[in-house]
C-alpha cells in the first residue's frame, strides 16, 4: 500500500536543478533506502516530502490524497516526521521537554504544562524504543546517538507514519548502529514507513527493503534491495564503475616528523600517549566512541591543554597553546564535527577553502584574489564539489559538498602533519577515492598523516601503521601488515 508519493518533483535554486522530474514511492511498513552521491538531491527530495521546500512543480500525494499547501507543521501534523542530518534538540531543554515540543495534547490544561504527565509520556515514548535515556536530562549532555533515539521517540510522540533518517549512522559506532536498526525494525513491523538516506552502501542489505537511486536530481531506479549488488548501486550512483580498491601504494619513509612521549591531559581524558609519525607516512587511530581519539587529535592541535608528556616536530620540542600555533608550525586538524567547526557557512566556498592560509595569501599589496581564485577552483574541481560558482556560500551546499571545502582548506596550507578526524564521513564513494588519492599524494610529498577513522576497511586500506585506543590511551599498534579487522577489534575492547 502506498503511504507516501513524491510525483514529478522539479526544484531549482537560482540556476542549479537540485530536482529535476523526481519520483518516489513510500509504502506502509517499509524501509526505502534514498542513494546517490553528494549533491544528488536527496535532502531536497525529504525537504520537499516534508515541506521545508516548496517544488517549482510536480506533487507530494499522502494516502493518495494530494497535499495542496505543505510546510514543515502541516507535514508534521499528517504523520511525517524527519531526523536531519544534524540533532535539531533544543540543547538547553531536558529531555522530556524536547519530547513534548510539537506534541499538541500532552495533558496540559488551560496552558498550565503537567510536568509529571510529561515526564511520563517521555518515559513510555523511550521505553517503546529500548533507550535507557533519562526524561530529566538535558539535550546538550547527550551523545549523538542519544540524541538521535530522542528524536525518534519525539516522532512516535507525535504519532508519525513516516520516518525520515537523513544519514543516521554517519557518526555512530557498530553497537549504537545496531541499536538503532533494532528500533528502525521494530518501527517497520509496526507499519511506520521509513526513508532511509545513507552514504554506507554496505550497511543497506541489513536495513532496507527497496531503494532508489537519485543522480543529478532525477530518480535513475528503484529496486528491491535483494536484487541489486552494491557495485551495481555505484554504477547507478555515479554512472560508472569504480574499482573499490584502496589507493594505497608503498611510500619510503622519511624522518620522524611528529613524536608524542607520555603525551596526556586530565581535561581530556587522555593519558601516556607514545607515538611517532614519519614523513609519508599515514598512521590510523581506531577505537570505539568514547576511546578519547577526538581528544587526543584536540589536545595535539591545542584546543585543550596537555599536562604531561612531550611533544616534538622533527625532534625538537613544542607547545601549542592555541589552534593558531599548531597552525604556524604546519600542523593542521580536520574536525570531526565539520558542520560546526569546520565551515563558515556564510562566507563563500572560495574563502572557506582559503579561510587557514590567509598569510600567505596576503602580502603587503594585500590579498591576492586571483590566486585564491586559482586554488578554490583547482580543489572543488579535485575534490568534484557540486556548485555552479565557487564565490556561493558554503550553506548552499549538500551537506557531504560542505565537508569537501572542509578538507580542501587544510589540504591548501601545504601541512607538515595533517591529523584528519572521520574525513571520508558523509562522503560519497567516489569522493571518498578521490580523498583517499589525496592523501596518499600528501604522504608522498612527505606529509606526516594522522587519520582517525570509524571506518576500519578505510584504516586497513589506507594505513601505514593502526594505533588502537581504548580508555584514553593506545592499547596497542598494529603493522599494516599483520593488522586484522577482528585484532583491531578484540584491542579496541581491551581484551
Ligand atoms: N538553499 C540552497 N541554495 C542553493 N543551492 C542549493 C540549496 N540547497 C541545495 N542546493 C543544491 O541542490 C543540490 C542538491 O542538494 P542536496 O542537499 O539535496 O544533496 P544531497 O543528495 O542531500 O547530498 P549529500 O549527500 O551531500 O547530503 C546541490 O547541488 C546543492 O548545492
Ligand atoms: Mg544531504
């Protein structure tokens, strides 16, 4: 039965067609899976569904009625409910409040609010999800994954019968992913229909039954998701094949670049860090969420102080205090968190890309502007960021386009070392090649690479050496040779 239908959907904005003809089919009681590479249109096409946008054309049917006037509360009010790409709770509010907000009757009278009511909505609402989350909390102490299961639970509070999940696993560990299908299958039997957008190809034939496939804003096919390989998805996806194959070639390693010696801060949870990178060399930290790798390449990067240990450039000692002095020192830092730390949305891509080499940019004639031109063209051309002029804001553009220009501008400071956190996150696969071919060229110009990475196919692929965290510190590193995905793993839980 369908629940749910996009029909002919055309949207442009000020010359790009994020849409063009789109059709999508949304039955009761499944998960559709939504792929295509960045850019593609997949979050138009759920902003479109669920009225954040108006389409120039083309119509959203509900039950086969047609909507004739939408906007995200009338959508909301239909029974579609979307979790974006980032959490969208009120930080400051509890849980229980967050819960409550879009729910119309939840027991209060005369605007009096019923706090324990509430309280207990919110308990059930979690409870019916297996989320051992408490109602008084506040959003902002909550990890991404809780966040995430709030926001599902807001959605069932609200009675929804269709679930969208823009990239829901992108930051989630293996047992938080696991977790969440659990609750997407329970949701499924209970007849909630559910859009499911990911970039993880893999993770598919465990999650969905159909997908469909959207490149350059049309919808290429839809398929039940039994019958198709993901290679043929890639193909679908990117109209031609890939190879799958990791870059990765031999490159002679030089002097020690970058060297930690007992390197650890209270503040950030780490402690006795020893560890060494060569020039051309690319070294992985794995370990589960929580294991302090963000901490780590932070307190390096000088976003939080180091109290003991030392730390050392081509064997001389140094301190970092602050981001710019890593930054003088060559030592540059991809966050993880790139939709909040790692772009400027309102500036345009081409200052986004130039944003950390502004010095050498600018002599004493002031900014050279062709050079910027020059170098914002060649990394959105390498890194095939979709836009139509490198002077739009960086907020025009799909979200996994926003963490190319991310990357791009640590790629243009020429780093001695370069510490990526999660840089393929959000990335389609063949932008994800072209990252990972990147890399390997830094590596042989001599670049000492740090790559910290959920990923471990990625790590195994494309690391010299895989350093394992697990509470704070490296419980063990691995040789690319003798490195396995279950050795990883088994030193990630600390056995
Ligand atoms: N507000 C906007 N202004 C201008 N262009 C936009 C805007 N929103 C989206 N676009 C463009 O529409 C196209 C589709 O973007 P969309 O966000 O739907 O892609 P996506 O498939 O979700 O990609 P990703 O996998 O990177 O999240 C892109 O070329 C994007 O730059
Ligand atoms: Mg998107």
């Amino acid at each position: 039965m369908t629940l749910l239908k996009a029909d002919h959907i055309t949207k442009s904005y000020a010359g790009v067609h994020a849409l063009r003809d789109a059709s999508f089919e949304l039955r009761a009681g499944e998960v559709h899976a939504l792929v295509g590479e960045n850019g593609a249109g997949k979050s138009t096409l759920i902003k479109a569904l669920t009225g954040a946008v108006i389409p120039d054309s083309g119509e959203i049917l509900l039950d086969g009625t047609r909507i004739t006037e939408n906007s995200p509360g009338i959508s909301k009010s239909l029974g579609i409910a979307a979790i974006y790409q980032q959490p969208a709770l009120f930080p400051e509010l509890t849980v229980a409040e967050n819960i409550a907000i879009g729910q119309e009757r939840d027991g209060s009278v005369f605007g009096m609010v019923n706090w324990a009511r509430r309280k207990q909505r919110a308990k059930e609402l979690l409870d019916r999800i297996g989320a051992r989350i408490s109602p008084e909390q506040i959003a902002a102490e909550l990890s991404m994954p809780q966040q995430q299961l709030v926001e599902i639970a807001r959605a069932l509070g609200a009675n929804a019968r269709v679930l969208v999940l823009d990239e829901p696993t992108a930051s989630l560990s293996e047992d938080d992913t696991r977790n969440l299908f659990r609750v997407i299958r329970e949701l499924r039997a209970s007849g909630v229909g559910m859009i499911y957008i990911s970039h993880r190809l893999e993770e598919l034939p465990a999650i969905a039954d159909r997908v469909t496939v959207l490149r350059d804003g049309q919808t290429i096919d839809t398929h039940e998701m039994a019958d198709v390989s993901s290679k043929q998805l890639i193909q679908l996806m990117v109209g031609r094949e890939l190879s799958g194959v990791f870059p990765k070639r031999e490159v002679p390693r030089g002097e020690v670049v970058f060297e930690l010696r007992g390197f650890g801060s209270r503040e950030a949870g780490i402690r006795g860090i020893d560890l060494t990178i060569r020039a051309g060399e690319i070294v992985g930290i794995a370990g589960l969420v929580g294991a302090g790798r963000t901490e780590l390449a932070k307190t390096i990067f000088g976003l939080v102080p180091p109290d003991t240990g030392v730390m050392l450039l081509r064997g001389k000692q140094i301190t970092i205090g602050h981001p710019s002095e890593a930054i003088d020192l060559h030592i540059s830092y991809l966050p993880e968190d790139r939709r909040r730390h790692g772009v400027v949305l309102d500036l345009p891509i081409s200052s986004n890309i130039t944003l950390a080499s502004l010095k050498h940019l600018s002599g004493f004639k002031g900014m050279n502007f062709r050079k910027e031109k020059e170098i914002a063209a060649e990394y959105t051309r390498r890194l095939g960021v979709k836009t139509p002029a490198i002077y739009n804001a960086v907020s025009t553009l799909s979200g996994g386009n926003q963490q190319k220009v991310a990357l791009s501008r640590w790629l243009v400071t020429q780093p001695a070392v370069l510490i990526l956190d999660e840089p393929t996150q959000g990335v389609d696969v063949g932008s994800k090649a072209e990252i990972h071919e990147l890399m390997m060229e830094l590596a042989e110009q001599g670049v000492a690479i740090l790559m910290i990475s959920s990923e471990l196919p990625e790590l195994l692929g494309m690391c010299d050496r895989i350093a394992v965290m697990n509470g704070g510190t490296i419980a063990k590193v691995f040789d690319r040779t003798d490195a396995t995905q279950d050795l990883i793993l088994s030193a990630a839980l600390g056995h």
